[in-house]
C-alpha cells in the first residue's frame, strides 16, 4: 500500500463521518490490510463513538475506539497460525461506559495515584478532583479514559494505524493548562502494536499517560493467567505503604516475590503472605526500569507456553506497572466471567505520585515544550 485509504479525514462527534460504504471503493489487497471504520455507540450527548479496525498484511488485527481511546480487540496467532483475541474486553459501547475496568483504555492526565489528590507545581498548591476518596487516581473521576476522542486514519508503510486526539481544558479534573494530547496506535506488518503519545500545553502541569490494556495470551478469556511466564528488565521497584499510596522507597526486587529478573510463572508467588503483594491483592507495582528512560529499550516480556504467543513490551518510559487484575469480577465479553488474575497488564509510564516525590523523574510539562513517549507491544512465537 502507497498511502491512506482515506485521506486523513476526522471520525468524531463534531465532525462528519466518511460513509461506510466508501470502504467498499477499497482494492482486494487494502480490504486484507488497512482500516475500516464503523459506528459503535452514541454518547449521552450525541457524539457517535467510532471504532477503527487495523488490518496488517498477515491478517492480524487491532480494534480502537474513540471512547477512552481505547484497545477493545487484538488478534494475533498462536504457533499453529491459529488466532484469536489477546486481551480482554466487553461487547458494547453501554458495557464499557457502564462497568469497565479500563479495559484497553488511554490513561490520563496521570496514571495511578497522586497522594491526597494535590501536589504543589511552582509555589502553588494544586487541588484535584477524587471523586470523593481520598487520592486522586488515574486523573479523576472523569479521566481521559472517560472521554471521546478524535480519531484520525494515520496509515502509513509500516502498518495501518490512527491517531486519537483529545483537548482537555485548563482545570479538568483540577489539572492546570490546556492540554492537547494525541496518541497514535500503529500494527505493523510485523505484528508490533506501537503507541505514540504527543502532548502540549499553555500552562505548566503534570502528565503521565498510559495504556491499560488486560491481556492474555491464551487467547481463552475466561482462563486465568497463572501460566503466564513472565519476566520484567527492573531490579528494583517503588515500594508502598498500606494505603498503596508509595512511600519514596526504590526497593530491591531481590529476595522478593516481585523479583522477575528471570522468567517464572505469574502464579508461582502469587499467593505469597508478602506484605506487598499483600497490601495490593496480588501485584500492582511500578518497575524502575533498567536503562535510560526517552530510550526505547525492553521492559518487560511474557511467554504462554501451551498457545506459544510471546508479548515484548519496549518503551521510553521510567517505569512500568505490572497489575494482575486483582479486582476484577464480572461478566465479559460474550459472556464469559471474568475473574482475578484472568489478565494482566504491563502499562508503561513514569511513577504514582511523582509530583509529591522530586526524588522520582519529573513529570512536569511546561509551554512551549512537547511531551514524547512511545511503547511497542510485540508479538512473536515463544521458545
């Protein structure tokens, strides 16, 4: 393929939406690799809710949709070229809107916790929205996983792909600055779902977005990721205290059930009476990340062994917070229960709370600067 199929048009509420039936104007080669798009809800205000699926030359798709820019499919093969869907989703717009647990969801404006929901930036004391608890957590009650984005076809030669755009504005959720914030997903042909964060703003603020998506690699959703082999590039992580809001401590994972420097079993120490584990239900820890954060390098890898689908995480940030779904107890997508630990998730981003701990790298963003970072989900066969 040469170019867009349709030249970078906007698929939005406020924005018209190319027919559906232009698709049908595609050559037999781009309806086998491309994108298409197709409605998949209304807002409670009358924005259409799009949803594009990537196609790349193998066969193998991703699916995102403007509400919470959010990953709601991605079908990769096993080590007999058998496919099926690698992380975990609900059926409908009204799902995702009425019970979600972020699946597949663009994180923001800062993932995770922010300890008393404030933070002082310059001198001033920044008071956010909680919803009423007691933290500020995963930029609010209505976060940016809560929002519906712009959605824009970005294909390119290394794979189809769309940038999902969003304006938040000064004081959303309590967070200062206008900020416009653009993430690209990509599937290249060579089955790398690639993310690509860019961000502005008018006045200083924090910011650390991530990617939420709940994977397993079985490709069976009602199985649990127990067998999962996992392995994460960090010797130390932030440790936290019992109200799992972190305390400042880069802790050795050495001696530790969260030492994952070599491949083990996601169950093996699972139930562990280790405080942290204890403390989160299972895993729900930021990795300090070996390496030079803005360097693309690998953070994580997890083999299945029965299915023989492999994942690399790679990405430019600090940190990674590897979650074993702890909380999660409900129906699923066609139906199937969903239960702990039947996925995992491996979000790339700088740590919880950075903006009351100068110790921890940065997540200012100022005007005139702009905000970089970039993550790679690979998929490949294991040994």
């Amino acid at each position: 393929m040469t170019g867009p199929i349709f030249d970078r048009r906007l698929f939005t509420g406020g924005f018209a939406a190319l027919p559906l039936s232009a698709c049908a104007t595609m050559s037999p080669r781009s309806a086998a690799a491309g994108v298409a798009v197709s409605d998949f809800g209304m807002t409670a205000t009358g924005e259409p809710v799009r949803l594009f699926t990537l196609t790349n030359r193998a066969g193998h798709s991703a699916k995102i949709m403007t509400w919470g820019a959010a990953l709601t499919s991605l079908v990769m093969p096993d080590r007999s070229d058998a496919l099926a869907d690698v992380v975990l989703g609900l059926d409908s717009y009204d799902d995702y809107v009425a019970r979600s647990r972020n699946f597949g969801a663009t994180i923001g404006r800062y993932a995770g916790r922010i300890a008393g929901g404030q933070f002082e930036l310059d001198g001033r004391i920044v008071h956010l929205e909680t919803g009423g608890g007691a933290h500020s957590s995963h930029g609010g009650p209505v976060g940016f996983s809560k929002r519906n984005w712009t959605g824009r076809l970005d294909e390119t030669l290394e794979g189809p792909g769309v940038s999902m755009t969003l304006v938040s504005a000064d004081g959303d959720q309590g967070f200062p600055g206008k900020l416009v914030i653009t993430v690209t997903y990509r599937l290249t042909h060579d089955d790398r779902l690639t993310l690509a964060f860019e961000a502005t703003t008018n006045r200083p603020t924090v910011l650390n977005p991530t990617h939420h998506s709940y994977f397993n690699l079985s490709g069976a959703p009602g199985r649990l990721v127990l067998d999962h082999v996992v392995t994460i590039d960090a010797d130390e992580f932030t440790a936290f205290g019992p109200d799992k809001i972190v305390t400042g401590e880069l802790r050795p994972v050495a001696g530790t059930p969260l030492d994952f420097r070599r491949p083990k079993t996601l169950g093996r120490d699972l139930a562990t009476p280790d405080e942290q584990v204890r403390i989160g239900g299972g895993y729900d820890h930021n990795f300090v990340l070996r390496g030079e954060p803005c360097v693309l390098r690998r953070a994580a890898r997890v083999d299945h062994p029965e299915s023989g689908r492999r994942m690399e995480l790679w990405t430019t940030e600090p940190g990674v917070q590897f979650y074993t779904a702890n909380a999660v107890e409900m129906i699923g997508r066609d139906g199937v229960p969903y239960h702990p630990h039947c996925g995992l998730c491996l979000e790339p981003q700088h740590y919880q709370n950075s903006p009351n701990r100068p110790e921890f790298p940065i997540t200012v963003l100022r005007p005139g600067a702009t905000y970089h970072s970039t993550s790679e989900y690979r998929f490949g066969r294991a040994d």
